[in-house]
C-alpha cells in the first residue's frame, strides 16, 4: 500500500457498519499505537451517534475506502482503512452579534495495519485542507484570516500529543473531564479528562 494512493470520499449510510467496527477497533481493542484500551473500556461510538454525523449538513465525515486495486479508480469491497471528520462550529461573541468559524476534527482512524506509514499524515492534511478551505470559502473579508482547526485528546497520552504538535497543534488551555454517560466507553481512571488542541492554517 503507499500512502500516496491514500484518497477520501464522505461517509454514506451505507458505510455505518464499516466505521463502527473501525472505530471501535482502532481506539478500544489493543492493536496499534494510537489506541485508549488501556485507559477506556466499552464502545468508542454508537450507531446512532454515526447515523446523526453523517446526516448532520455541518457534519463531514470523509472516509479512505478499501479497494480491490488499492486505488481509486479499483471497486470498493466494503471495509475501510481510515476515516476523518470535520464539524463546522459557529462561536458567537458576547453579544451574540459576530460569528466566529472553526472546525472541530474528530472521529480519526487509520487502520491499525497501516499505522505508521504515513496514511494518517496524508488523512489528517486532507480534512485539514478541505477545513481550511471551507471556513475561508464563508469569510466575508476582504483579507482572508487563518482558519481555527480544534481537536481533542485524552490526558495521559503523551505519545499522541507529541504527534500532533509535530503538526503544528498546541494545547490551548481548554479542557474538560470526560464524559461518563457511556456513549463513549467507560473511563477506567477517575482523572482523565480531554485536552483541547489548536491550530491555525491557510487555506
């Protein structure tokens, strides 16, 4: 497989099943390094949370399709190898009189098979990219700002952090504890919370 075959189509309904069993392989089984096995347990998401992403229109949810020649132009066969997602958020200040654009990354999987060969680098460029693009597209400024790209991570996952400082991304101070309602998995440590990250780009 090399990673510059590494194309990305949105999410259909018809993918649910693929996503739930490569999300749930990629961050609560033990294979690959960018697991949470060891700090959650249970499900990482829930078919209706899928159902509700990919039918949200400020939702996008790209996914990297497996092929039968490894490329784009081969037939799918239904499995997956990664996926990404892009949330549009609105902020508004204050006074509830100027909005403020960002996009939320989330929902980041690689295959745990091919961690480790650049497809997640080319993955995560990709959605930054179309972020980027998509923020500055709905400025109405005649001098274009950098687009807000934010995510977050667990605490207690120094190796991760790392990975995405690499790639311009800084904690901005912004965290909260995760959330126990089991939508998510259940938190095998009481302490553990989510780290916001922050990056700036151009489109």
């Amino acid at each position: 497989m090399d990673k510059d075959s590494v194309f990305l189509r949105q999410a259909k309904a018809d993918d649910m099943e693929a996503l739930e069993q490569l999300l749930n392989r990629c961050y609560r089984q033990t294979e690959g390094w960018t697991n949470e096995a060891d700090l959650i347990g249970g499900i990482r998401i829930t078919p209706e949370e899928l159902a509700n992403t990919i039918a949200n229109p400020t939702h996008y949810l790209f996914v990297y399709p497996k092929t039968t020649t490894g490329n784009r132009d081969g037939e799918e066969t239904g499995a997956l190898l990664g996926c990404i997602a892009v949330d549009i958020k609105a902020n508004h200040d204050v006074n509830n009189s100027v909005c403020h654009k960002k996009a939320y990354i989330g929902m980041f999987a690689v295959h745990p098979e091919l961690q480790g060969q650049g497809v997640g680098h080319q993955i995560l460029q990709a959605a930054e990219t179309f972020a980027a693009r998509h923020l500055q597209t709905e400025m109405q400024t005649p001098h274009k700002k950098p687009a807000r790209l934010t995510m977050s991570i667990l605490s207690h996952r120094p190796e991760l952090l790392a990975y995405y400082q690499r790639r311009g991304y800084q904690l901005n101070g912004n965290k909260m504890p995760f959330p126990n309602d089991g939508n998510n998995g259940e938190p095998k440590r009481q302490d553990l919370e989510l780290l916001e990250l922050e990056k700036f780009v151009h489109a």
